[in-house]
C-alpha cells in the first residue's frame, strides 16, 4: 500500500482542520502528516487574531486540541518556513505540501496621511493585545478620541478592547502588559466609520451586541444615517441577520445618547455610516490631528457614490481594519495584488502560465483571501484535501521519507522546535499562572520563554 506523506505548513484552524480531514477520508493509502509552525504554540489566529473577550470562539480551540490530542499527527512549533526548512526540503521528505498560513498583515488604506504618526493597521494592534511574541510589548495608548476604519468583526473588535474598561477585561486571559497598558488610556471617544449603510455591514449581530453591553460605555448612534432606500428596506425585509441588526441599531437610537448627547457614561462609541475615508489631517509634529470623511449615499445597486459632502472629526489617532493581506513564502507563487497564493480548488498555479505546480497546495485564508468566519475553513480544507487525494499520481517521489529524517534536519540546523508535548508544557503553564487570579490563563509572551518551557529548559 502507498504512503502519503504530507506536510502542512501553518498550524492554524485552517492547517489542522485538513489534517483531520484527511485522516478521516476515503483513501486506498496510509498517511503520515507533519505540521510546522512559526511560532511556538498551534492554533494560529484563534490564539492571535481573536479578542481574549471572545471565549465562545476561544472554543473553537477545544474541537482543535482534541485533534492533535490524537496522536496521529506530528507538529514542529517555532519552525520558520524558509529559513528552518525550504520547499526543497520538503520534496525530499515528503510526498506533497498543504500551505495554511493565513493572513497576518493589514490591507492598504490609500488615503493622504495614513502614514502619520498614531496611525496603526488592526492586524498589529490585534497581535498587541493578544500577546503575539513577535510584535513589541508597548503600545502608545495616548489618545483621547480615536477613529476605526471599517465595517467587519476585526473593526468592532478594535473599537470594542480601546473603549472596554481594562478591569473588565481581567477575567480573560489578557497578558499583563496589555491589560497594564489599556488601564492607563485616556480614551473617552471611539469614532467607528463605515463607508455603506446600516443595512450593508459586514459585522455579525453577535458582535454589534456585545458593544451595547458594555460597562460605562455610552453607544451613539446619528439618525441621518437610518434614511433607508428600498434596497436597504429589502435587504432588512429578506436577510434575517440584516433584521437582527437593525434591530440592535434601532434599539441605541431609543437611548438618551443618540447624536452625541445626554449620556452618562465616561466613554462614547460613535457608529458612523455613510462616510467614505477622504484623508488623515496630521499637526505640525505629523502626528494623526482629524479624520476627514466624504458623507456617501446609496447607489441604488447595492454600493455607494459620495455626495461632495466634506467632514472631519477631531482625533489623536486611527486604527485602519479594511481586511487582511496574506505573506509570501519562498519558492511558493504568490499574487501581491489579492495577497494569496494563486490556486484552482487549493490546487497551487503558476503565477504566469496558470499551470498546476505538482505537489503544492493550499487552504484557508492564503488561498481565498481573508474573508468568512473560522467555521468555513473547514468546507475549503475539503475541497483542497479531495484535490490532493485524486492528483496521486503527481505527488513528489521523495528521497528520504522516513519520519526520523524531519528532526534529525532540525537538530543539524540548531531549531529549537516545539513538538506537542512542549505545547502542553506551555498550556498547563499558563493556566497554572493564571489560577491565583481566577483567570483563564495568563499568556507568556516573550518567545524564548515560550520555547524554554515548551521544551522543559
């Protein structure tokens, strides 16, 4: 019987997800599957990506552990792709690669000075206050009133840690410095700006609910921008998640805080809609000043035109959370326009001739884009993993396929690697350092500690 071996690249929902569902599959072949991973510990962004006050999607980590907890797929943590191990090395171990890298980085805004200082990407801010171990361990929280840039969940999130009271996030598991760092905020304004209606946002209603639940947080909404057209009516009208969010909407218009006034709270969070990013004003130090913004209008199709109306709101700093941007890997195709690896089905392309590239596939966010919640990683590992289990007869034919071959390369290269049992080392840490508290677990953040005790150092 023939073997597959399969490595996976990127230990994310994404990564694991095609491990489990491949074992699980039909196939007339054994399968051995390694899965390497930059950082220290698996799990990807629902470690790093999601708030530490989101614990329900924290459980998606459960469904995740139980899947290694199995035994039957290796994992290499504090592994870096292209520098620890090449492609190269992979074709000579292995029979094929799964790419599941995500996407890390924060999309462009193209306006005039979003390059100013107090000008940040969601994406870094995200990695902040979740304790990621390469991304500085300050961050400048200075700023009175604060604009986020965008419509999506990673938008609310955003606006949701900077307006939230640090104590009341300590019952998560918020590393130290973060909570340390929110706690001393100044921050009494947070301005969220949508470029389309009410109707059109991309949010789900779970998460537009949770702002209207927090403590001492006034939220304001403005009744020019509820002037629905008849496709917003219909959208409302047809589009259950649509309706709950009106619903949510309509219920702050009734607050004595609506348009700015009468609330009582020591922090505001303003939804804007309508308003379309024109530039970032900045003071003679180039330090972010205002936010201007051109009011827009419906189109009658479904998007926007701007109405030449002009305005600006004072602020100290903007955070941009228009959507992430994948990173790419050496000797891997890769498009910078969308920011993926170039695929048909998670069947890898060459970048200028469209031809299948043997052996070389992809899932997840890198291979679609950074669109849809974690639980549809899960139709698109399948889609990729049929593809890998038919192309059988254009697999690698590798040289040395034993498993021993993969640690015996790293320990020749000194790669401090993390396997599984180091993972739960390091988990069992951080729970035990956050129980005195009554806090899930506190996060270790410096990566040379993560590794020393993920390998009992």
């Amino acid at each position: 019987m023939t073997k597959l071996r399969l490595a996976i690249v990127g230990a994310g929902p994404a990564g694991i997800y095609a491990a489990d569902i491949l074992l699980k599959a039909e196939r007339k072949f054994d399968v051995s599957i390694d899965l390497f991973e930059q950082l220290p510990a698996p799990y990807g962004l629902v470690r790093y990506g999601v708030a530490p006050d989101h614990p329900r999607i924290k459980g998606i980590i459960t469904a995740l552990r139980e899947v290694l907890d199995r035994g039957d797929i290796r994992i290499f943590g504090n592994v870096h792709f292209g520098r620890d191990i090449t492609l190269d090395d992979l074709k000579k171990h292995y029979n094929a690669v799964i790419f599941s890298t995500g996407a890390i980085h924060d999309a462009d805004l193209e306006i005039p000075g979003i390059e100013a200082v107090g000008s940040y990407g969601a994406a870094d801010f995200v990695s902040w206050f979740d304790g990621h171990p390469d991304v500085p361990r300050e961050w400048p929280l200075e700023a009175e009133s604060l604009a986020v840039i965008g419509n999506g969940n990673v938008a609310l999130d955003v606006a949701r840690m900077l307006a939230k009271h640090a104590e009341d996030l300590l019952p998560t598991e918020i590393p130290e410095n973060v909570h340390a760092g929110l706690a001393a905020s100044p921050v009494t304004d947070v301005h969220v700006f949508g470029r389309r209606g009410p109707a059109q946002v991309k949010f789900t209603p779970l998460e537009l609910r949770e702002l209207g639940e927090l403590r001492d947080v006034d939220m304001v909404v403005y009744d020019e921008d509820f002037d629905y057209d008849e496709a917003s009516k219909a959208a409302i009208a047809s589009n259950k998640q649509v309706m709950v969010i009106d619903r949510v909407l309509q219920s702050w218009r009734q607050r004595p805080s609506v348009n700015g006034s009468g609330g009582e709270a020591s922090r505001r969070l303003h939804l804007h809609f309508w308003a379309k990013p024109v530039e970032v004003k900045t003071d003679d130090e180039g330090r972010v000043a205002s936010f201007v913004y051109e009011r827009t209008r419906p189109d009658g199709e479904g998007g926007v035109v701007g109405t030449g109306e002009l305005r600006e709101v004072a602020i100290q700093a903007i955070y941009r959370a228009v959507g992430y941007f994948g990173s790419p890997l050496d000797g891997v195709p890769f498009d910078k326009r969308h920011g993926v690896i170039p695929n048909h089905e998670g069947q890898v392309l060459r970048k200028d001739s469209n031809e299948r590239v043997p052996g070389v596939y992809a899932t997840g966010w890198i291979k679609r884009g950074p669109v849809g919640l974690i639980g549809h990683t899960k139709s698109d590992a399948m889609e990729t993993v049929r593809h890998l289990i038919n192309d059988q007869g254009s697999w690698w034919q590798p040289t040395d396929p034993s498993e021993e071959a993969i640690p015996a390369l790293l320990a020749e290269r000194a790669v401090a690697w993390t396997d599984l049992d180091g993972w739960h080392r390091l988990d069992e840490h951080e729970i035990a350092l956050g129980a005195p508290h009554e806090r899930a677990r506190i996060k270790v953040v410096p990566r040379d500690e993560m590794v020393k005790i993920s390998r009992g150092e």
